[in-house]
C-alpha cells in the first residue's frame, strides 16, 4: 500500500461524522505533507462543458507523498482512454475518482483504472468533476486538514460531504458518451460509470436523479456508503464492492444492497476480510487485488462485454 492511499484514506475518514473522536491529535496525520506541482499534460481531455473555456481556472495539482491530486476544479473534464479497436467490446465506463469532493485521487482511482478497463477491451472515460473549494495554498489546505482531525478529536459533528455540481457533471458526461458514440464506437446502450468514495456516491447520485435511460446502464459502486436508499424503478445493475475492515463504511452494514435486492433490481456485493478505505485498484496483500478482474468478469456475465456484430 503506498502511502499516499492511506494519506487520503485518512483525509476521508476524517471529512466524516461517523468517525469522530478517533484522531487525538490536534494537527494533521504524522508525514502528511503537500507539495504544488505542475499540472500533469492531459492532451486526451476535453471540457466537459465548452462555454468553461472562459471560465477563470483555479485548480490545483498537489503531490500527496507519491500520489497526484487534483482540488479546486471548477472547469470539469472528460478524458478517453480508449483500447485497441482489434479487443474493443464496445462497452464504455465513465470513471469518477473519490477524495471526499475535497479533491480527485487522479494517480489511485483515475488513470490507473482507465488504463486497465481499456487493456480489458472497454473504453474508459475519466471524469474530473467539479469540487467543494479548497485553500489554494498547500500551506492553508494542510492547516483545514488540521482542523478537521481537531474536531474530530473534540466530537465535533461535521456537515455531510457533497457536492450537486459533481452529479450534473456525472450525467453531463453520460450524455457526452453516447452522444459521441460512433466516434469513440461504443454502444451507446452499454455506456455505465465505476465510482470510487465520493466517486461512487456521484455516480449514485447520478442514478437517483437521472431521466430514463439517461443514467448508466451499469455501476460500479466501489466502498461507497452503505446506507439504504429509495431505489428509482429503472435502476441499473449493480456491483458493489467494500472491504469490511473500511474506516468509513465498514460497520455501516449493507443496506445499499439489501435495498436493490428488495427492489428487484440485479446486485453482485464483493465484501473483502481487509483493504480498508481506498484501496482503488486493489491493495498488496488482500484480496481486493481481485477487485477489477471481477467487475470485468461481472459485467462479462450480463452480455456487456459482447463485441460488437
């Protein structure tokens, strides 16, 4: 596990109210440190939204120990990473980084799981959507990180993370997809989205919210909350994925689930012995390593990965 997923683990854990008074210091994290860098060159992205282009940028690109991040996104952006068309399934995912809708886990959650899907045959779509503000300078986000860990350690209940910008952005960005799709060839009636934390509370959102059949045709609901909902009629299948042992979420039961069975809506649940919160791909010696060939292996047994006739 790199240090910088427990870093951002830890970042969530404490943007939570179920969590608090476990942190007893009143700064941030021992070794939690925060360096500007450059923003990476990402030719492949396209705004999300093209009037954006005279909107103002005020993003920021950090270096969490070995991780990059992304805060303060105002202009959101859509980048294809597509496969080689000679394995191309037609299958599409939109993929939505978590980081508590504080930042986007780029180097955890973004770029590594689109590379993989379109190893796999599956075109991926990463969703850099837009965020809660952050304090631009890493001096004055390290010092609000800081104060979180001190209300935690006091008890102090804090707002529910969110952010509705990033669900208009979710759906934006389905829309974007199939409308493109016999650029990018990919069926338009295969196009879903895998979220992960606040990425896969976006995508739900998106879910809950969307007309029909402009939601996604599928979801990847990756440690997300637990909690039940009201489950809309047309609701997608479902693959669910927790470890037990998540910071966050793990002893929220699985009511999410239990919700879509009841429903009558398809779920597959994967609950992993250990991984904790953030384990994107998968964390070295634990079986969410597994993670990612299941979800493939899933969406393989709905027919959607069936190449295209």
């Amino acid at each position: 596990m790199r240090n910088a997923s427990v870093l951002i683990a830890l970042f969530l854990a404490f943007t939570s109210t179920s969590l608090a008074g476990a942190q007893k210091s009143s700064g941030p994290p021992p070794g939690l440190s925060a360096k500007r860098i450059t923003a990476p060159p990402r030719p492949a992205a396209r705004l999300l939204y093209p009037a954006d282009a005279k909107v103002a940028e005020t993003e920021v690109w950090t270096d969490l120990g070995d991780q990059r991040v992304v805060r303060n996104v105002v202009r959101p952006t859509l980048e294809a990473v597509l496969p080689d068309p000679a394995k191309a399934t037609g299958a599409a995912v939109i993929v939505a980084p978590g980081g508590g809708f504080a930042m986007l886990a780029m180097d955890n959650e973004g770029w590594p799981v689109a590379r993989w899907l379109a190893d796999h045959g599956i075109a991926a779509f990463v969703l850099k959507y837009r965020l809660n503000q952050t304090p631009s300078k890493e001096a004055d986000f390290l010092e609000e990180v800081g104060k979180i860990f001190a209300a935690a350690a006091k008890g102090e209940e804090r707002p529910a993370i969110r952010e509705d910008r990033a669900t208009a952005d979710m759906s934006a960005a389905l829309k974007t997809v199939r409308d493109n799709a016999a650029r990018w060839k990919v069926d338009p009636k295969r196009v879903g989205a895998i979220g992960f934390s606040a990425g896969a509370m976006t995508t739900m959102q998106a879910v809950m919210t969307a007309p029909a059949k402009a939601g996604p045709a599928f979801v990847g609901y990756i440690y997300g909350p637990m909690l039940p909902v009201t489950v809309p009629a047309n609701a997608p299948p479902m693959f669910v994925a927790l470890a037990i042992d998540d910071g966050l979420f793990g002893k929220q039961g699985f009511g999410i689930v239990d919700a879509w069975r009841k429903a009558g809506r398809p779920v597959e649940l994967h609950a992993y012995e250990r991984g904790d919160h953030g384990f994107g791909m998968g964390r070295a010696g634990t079986t969410t390593m597994l993670m990612m060939d299941e979800f493939r292996l899933w969406l393989d047994s709905r027919g959607l990965l069936a190449p295209p006739h």
